[in-house]
C-alpha cells in the first residue's frame, strides 16, 4: 500500500476480487502464506532483516526469518510457530470436500534444513464462524520427514512427494494426508537420480523468486504428475557434458520404464538455454523448452514412440509462455515465476487437425491421430474432419493404415471409461512395434523396478495405480485382446467348410460333425445366434442405423460369412475379458462385449456416411443401367481401403457392405478388373447384387458376357438361387448340366430299374439322348429330387435343353 504495509488477500477466480484477510504495519519481504479450509487461521513466513540490515543494526542474536499463526475470525492473536535463520514454508491441509467445518487445524512447516513437520492446531468456536486457538503451551507437532532433498506438494489430492538420498541414489517416496487421520506413508520407489545437490528444491509450495533464483543452480528440476487413470510419472532434467544437448528422462513408474531422451538443439544460442519446463496435461506429460521443442508424451501408453508428439520451430510455441521459470501446481495449469501469472494449459483441436493436415511424417500423423481422439473423446465434428483427412491420405501413411487406427482408438476411447480395467484388455493400436526415429531425438529406454505401494481401503487414484502395477507383473501387452485370437479360429474353419455350413444352414438341415467339438454343430449355431439375436436385430437395425442407411444403401440383408464373424468376435472376446474381469458379472461382461461390436460397425457407418456426404453420392446410383462418375470410383476406393482394414484385423462390417461395394465395383470398373477383383476376394458375390444384376441389365452382347461371367463364379449354393432370375439359353444349359450333375452324384450306388421308353416330347433319333433322359426319369420317379424347390427343372426340360445345344452345334434349325 502506499503507507507501506503490507497487506495479504485471497483472490476469487469467480468474481475476480479480492478478499481482505490481514495486514503488517510495515512492509515485509513475505516468503509463504497459507489459509485454513474455515478462513479463520491464516499462517505466514516472511523474511524480518537482509544481511546488510543485520550487519548494519548488529542484530545478530535475532532471528532472520518468522513463522507467525494468526487469528484472522475475529482478528485476535498471534502465535510464533518458528523463529529461525532458515527459510520455512508454510501448507495448510485441507479435508475432502462435503466434510463438516473442523475444530482441528493442522498446518505443514516445511524448512530449508530439509526437514517437514506436522502442526496440530485446536480450536475453540465462537459464534458464528469465529474461532480462537486453544491456549494450551505448545501446539503439538511430529516430524513427517527428515533429510530430504525435494519436495513437492499435491494441493488437490492433499500427497507429499518427496526425495531421500540412498547411497549413490534416490528414493522417492509419497505420504498421503487422510481427512480423519493423521498420515501415512503410501509409496516408495528407487530412482537413478544422483544425489549430489546441496539445495532443497520445493514445488507447488509458493515462489520466492529471489531465493528459488540461486537454489536453481545447485537442486532438482523434478515434478511428479499423476493422472487420473492411475499414471505416476517422474519427470527430470539432466545435465549434458555436450554444449547445445538437453537430456530429461521420465520415469514411468505406472509401466515399470524409463525413458531418457536426448534432444540436439538447432538453433543454439547459449543465452537462451535453460532448463526444461513440464507440465502435466493428465492424459500427457510436456516437456517444453521455449523456442526449441515441446514434447508430449502419451501416458496411458509410453511403449511406442510413435505415439508421443514431437514439435519443433513455430509448431512448438506455447503462447505467452517464453521462458522456462514455470511450475505446474496442478492439471493443466502452469504458473509463470517471473511475472506471476497462473495460466490454464490445454491442447488445440484445430492445432491438432492443423498438424495432421501437414505433417509430412508418419510419427507425427499417428501421434496427432491418437492424440485427437483420447484428448477430445466423442467429439463429432472432430471425428467428421479426421474421417475426411483419412479419405484423402489413404495412401500417404506408409507405416501404418489409419483406418485401422482410427477404428481401434476410438473404440480403445469409447468403451475404456465404462469399466475400471478395460483399458488393459482391449486394444488400443494396430501396431506391435515401430521402427521409425524422431529426427534429432534419441530416445533410451530402461526397465525400472516397480513402485512398493503400502495402503489399506484406499480407493480413487492409489487403487488404479496398484491394478496398473498389477497388470506389469503378468505382462500387461498380452491381456490385450488381439484379433490373433479370432484370426485363427476363423481361418480353422476352412472354405469348404464354411460353404457346406451355410448351404445346409440356408435349407434348414442340422450339420453334424464329430471331429472336434469346438466345430459342432450347436458350437457355431450358437455363434450364429450370438450374432443374429444380439448384434444385428438389438444394434444394426437402430433409428441411427435407418437415419445412416437413407443416405448410404446399405441393404438390410442377411451376411452369413461375417454373422460368423461377428459371433466368433462376441464369443471370443467375452471370453477374454471372463478370465480377467470376473468380479464385474457375465451380464455385465456381455453388455461390453455387445457395446464394441456395436460401437465398432457403427464406426463404420459413420466413415461411410461420412464419405458419401462428402461426394455428394446418393442412393439411387445402385443400379446398373450406366457407368459410375469420379465420385463413385473414389468411394469404390475408399470402400476397398475399409474392406482391406477389416480384413487386416479380423473386423467384421455391417450388412449390406459388400453388396454395396460389389455395386459400385460394377458401375465403375471395367470387366477384366472386375473379375480380377472377384478372383482375388476382393468383391464377393453377394445374392442381393447378383440377382439385382441378372435381373435389371437387359441381354446386350456386353452385358451377357458380364453376366455369363458372374454366373460363372458364383459358389454352388449361391448360384442355385439366382440363376433362375436370368431367362438365357446359356443360363438354361448351365443349369441343365449342373442338374444332371448333382442327380447322378445324389443317385451314388442307388439301383434302379432299367427305363422303360417313353414317348418323348420332341422326336429324337439320337439314341444316347434318349437314354439318358430316360434314365433321369426313373431317377426322378425313386424320390431323388437335388432341385426340390424348382418345379421347371426336370428330365424333360434337360432333354429339350440338350437337345436345342445339340441342334445349334450341329448347325440344324430348330423347331
């Protein structure tokens, strides 16, 4: 103020005022200051003489720094709690939210001779809110901690981190404050830090620039940060014996690794080095040096490089933020030591999308693609613009296939927040390792020794960063599900196989095998209900489903091949996750394992709506009567690229995708590429298309070679309920010879009577003809029928089909 004093306020970050608690009648160079929950007590710590006053005055028996206690409600009493030549910092606990105001008041004294004590303070209420202190002597304390080297608070979580020297190491460990008990120390773990350091280092405990100017030099750069899915991580910056290097390590004690990078400096002028600032963004750590780099590193999964972000030059600015005297007091916020200011720290979407869009490498893309959607979970119109990028890069990402990575995250984003312990379970990458390098970083990485965590009931972030630990010592990459598992038992079950299944599937007959019960019948019945009852009657067939298919034609059709696939995935992964989510219930199991196939074809819906708005495609273009435009080929494209993602992971796609794609291929390839597609699995026949196609083309010379072509290619059980749609003399002798085929295959070692001749519809002399039509006759007329349903095919109709091919081969009018 103007008459020098010195007044102390508490700032309202919702009205923006201050609020008036205490005032010295002199002006003082205060060091910390703490207020009780209540706002009746109020501690301070401040500097009473510089060296020069106490030389000057000879006051040398008095002490240079004062702890005060202060009544504030009613301003009342003052009580030294310290009067020392070592700076102290002063920390009131605070109990959890919701609890009744307390007649106890315990307050930390943290000194610069490297010890932290625990003052208890009782209190007497008056009226109202007013309290007074218990005039009993002392006030009791207890040492919580002696010969530290760092320390640093947790505010919000009320935890004291803090580093012992252990011979030629350190050991970090963490005391937990209890609203209703005293403390108890909760965490060690033992860290390849060097311990030479003469300063204690504190964080999160106030600012004294002058004094944390000279500790800088000579103590830690080191903050803890913990998330709030159980990630601990140790971040530290390391000195290099190389001008121009900056080293910093972050220890990931959730994972059992260090990680040590080293970054060589472009730009290097001296003046502007510095030591690195972290900060804590809860699902990633930054390491930021103004005017050289930032690095975010993903938390949940520090394993692959490739999934941390990297930025340089103008990418790596932060704003307003050009130095590195910063501390992170809490998630997402940093505190600017040189002037004060307590800034909110997020990441921009449209940074992220900016970067996605012009990266040139594969690290960044896939780093910026992860990056968008764990930090920006169930954004629509983000999820909208990544689909886009995706549609146009295709081709680009060389090292990964980002339709699978945008399926798998989001999924991985989707589901993991539901159930505790999910996120170990499900997969969160299509990669299993990454060769690629961050140019002008090395990164080392080491296997640490796990955290020792000593707690009992203790729920919320100690319970998740235990089931994290837990999930290290049983190998944590191979509880992921991985669509190895699904691969396999798929191709077990072999074409021929599969294509029996679903013919006598479609007529109704039960199968048995007794090879292997894993293949019986009421095995893969089961899979087929899991499929049809639960996946396309409970989710495909949704409001949103009918809302996406008026814009994509998505035919409502029955796919056996991937309801097959779908129940393998259900019943697989419900297996999984039975063996290591016990305790959750097999209903609950079920739902989850229900939620990610719906989530999973829903995803695809949403890539394929998404694409057709974007080529402003509609649902008239299934048809065949002309040939697709440049919009059509590019999503044909496109549609390949999703069928090529699926297969590479085992995936399943909705109903309708392949009759759709069939479609399009039809439209826009020519018939060489075509078949070649087909040949080679990538287009499947599918009945919808194929009788749409037999029936809508009229019998054009190009069209019957198109049609004769599929026919052709079409599987047994396939083509015997479509080419009946096809009135062509070549459709009709096809089937001819396909029905004496399977009649004679069916008759095997049957007798029968030899035919007795009959007149024939049309007269023929050629005795060969007329025996074998006689013989399918009195095959016919034993009950032996392979086209049970189709009335028109029988032995008459095979002798009139016979002989019209006789007649045009012989070169003879018919008549």
């Amino acid at each position: 103020g103007n008459q020098r004093n010195t007044h102390i306020g508490l700032y309202d970050l919702q009205t923006k005022q201050n609020e008036h608690l205490y005032m010295f009648e002199k002006d003082l160079h205060i060091i910390s200051c703490s207020i009780n929950n209540e706002r009746t007590l109020l501690a301070v710590s401040f500097c009473q003489y510089t060296g020069e006053e106490r030389a000057s005055q000879h006051l040398q028996s008095v002490p240079k720094y004062l702890t005060l206690l202060i009544e504030i409600h009613p301003i009342n009493n003052v009580r030294v709690l310290k009067a020392v030549d070592s700076c102290v910092r002063v920390q009131f606990l605070y109990p959890v939210e919701g609890r009744n105001a307390s007649r106890e008041s315990r307050l930390l004294l943290v000194s610069e001779d490297k010890y932290i004590e625990q003052f208890d303070i009782q209190v007497v209420a008056e009226e109202e809110h007013k309290v007074v202190i218990q005039k009993s002597g002392q006030l009791p304390r207890a040492k919580v901690v002696d010969d530290l080297i760092w320390a640093q608070w947790d505010m919000m979580e009320q935890r004291l981190f803090y580093i012992v020297p252990k011979e030629s190491k350190s050991t970090l460990r963490c005391v937990q404050f209890y609203p209703d008990e005293n403390f108890n120390s909760i965490l060690e773990s033992h860290l390849d830090i060097a311990v030479n350091y003469t300063k204690l280092k504190l964080v999160n405990f106030g600012y004294d620039y002058c004094q944390d100017q000279d500790v800088a030099s000579k103590s830690l750069n080191l903050q803890v940060f913990t998330s709030k899915a159980g990630g601990l991580c140790v971040c530290c910056s390391l000195v290099s014996d190389i001008p121009h290097e900056i080293i910093y390590s972050i220890y990931f004690l959730h994972k059992g690794n260090n990680k040590t990078f080293t970054v060589s400096l472009e730009r290097t002028e001296s003046h502007q080095l510095k030591e690195v600032a972290f900060m804590n963004l809860d699902y990633y750590v930054a390491a930021y040096l103004p005017g050289q780099f930032l690095h975010l590193l993903n938390i949940q999964h520090p394993d692959l490089l490739c999934y941390s972000l990297f930025l340089t030059g103008e990418e790596a600015r932060i704003a307003t933020l050009q130095n590195c005297s910063m501390q992170c007091p809490w998630v997402s916020a940093v505190l600017d030591c040189d002037t004060g200011s307590l800034y909110h720290v997020s990441i921009s979407d449209r940074a992220l999308l900016q970067l996605l869009q012009s990266s040139k490498r594969d690290c960044e893309r896939l780093a910026a693609l992860h990056c968008a959607l764990l930090y920006f979970q169930h954004s629509e119109d983000l999820e909208m613009q990544i689909i886009h990028w995706i549609s146009e890069n295709l081709s680009t990402c060389h090292s990964f296939d980002p339709i699978q990575e945008f399926i798998i995250a989001s999924l991985y984003c989707r589901m993991c927040p539901e159930t505790q312990n999910l996120d170990k379970l499900l997969p969160y990458t299509s990669l299993h390792d990454w060769i690629g390098v961050i140019p002008g970083v090395i990164c080392a990485t080491d296997i640490i020794s796990l955290p020792v965590l000593e707690f009992q009931n203790s729920k919320g972030f100690w319970e998740k960063l235990n089931s994290n630990l837990e999930s290290v010592k049983y190998a944590e990459p191979h509880l992921h599900y991985h669509s190895n598992m699904l691969r396999r038992e798929w191709l077990s079950l072999s074409e021929e196989y599969f294509i029996w299944f679903s013919v006598l599937f479609i007529l109704g007959f039960l199968f048995t095998n007794q090879r292997e019960e894993r293949r019986s019948t009421a095995y893969l019945r089961n899979i087929f209900e899991n499929a049809k009852k639960y996946v396309l009657v409970s989710i495909i067939f949704t409001p949103s489903y009918f809302a996406q298919a008026r814009l994509v034609p998505l035919f409502e059709e029955e796919d056996f091949q991937q309801q097959l696939l779908m129940g393998l995935m259900v019943a697989q992964l419900r297996d999984h996750l039975m063996r290591h989510l016990q305790y959750v219930g097999r209903k609950k199991i079920d739902q989850i394992v229900l939620d990610y196939v719906a989530n999973l074809l829903n995803l695809v819906h949403r890539i394929m709506k998404e694409v057709w708005r974007r080529y402003q495609l509609h649902s008239y273009i299934f048809c065949f009567d002309e040939r697709g435009s440049a919009a059509e080929f590019a999503v044909f494209h496109i549609m390949t690229r999703i069928l090529e993602a699926a297969n590479g992971m085992c995936m399943p796609l909705p109903p309708g995708f392949h009759t759709l794609h069939l479609g399009l291929g039809v439209r826009c390839l020519p018939l060489h590429t075509l078949l070649h597609y087909i040949d080679n699995g990538v287009l499947q026949l599918t009945e919808t298309c194929v009788r749409k196609l037999l029936k809508d083309l009229d019998d054009t010379e190009q069209n019957e070679k198109l049609k004769f072509s599929i026919v052709m290619r079409l599987p047994e059980a396939l083509g015997q309920k479509v080419r009946q749609y096809w009135n062509h003399p070549v459709n009709a002798n096809l089937i001819a010879r396909k029905y004496v085929k399977l009649l004679l295959e069916r008759l095997g070692n049957r007798q029968c009577n030899r035919p007795i001749p009959e007149r024939l519809s049309v007269p023929v002399e050629f005795l060969p003809l007329n025996y074998l039509t006689n013989v399918l006759a009195e095959i016919e007329n034993q009950g032996v029928h392979p086209y049970e349903k189709q009335d028109h095919v029988n032995a008459r109709f095979v002798e009139e089909t016979a002989l019209k091919h006789t007649m045009a081969l012989l070169g003879l009018k018919y008549s």
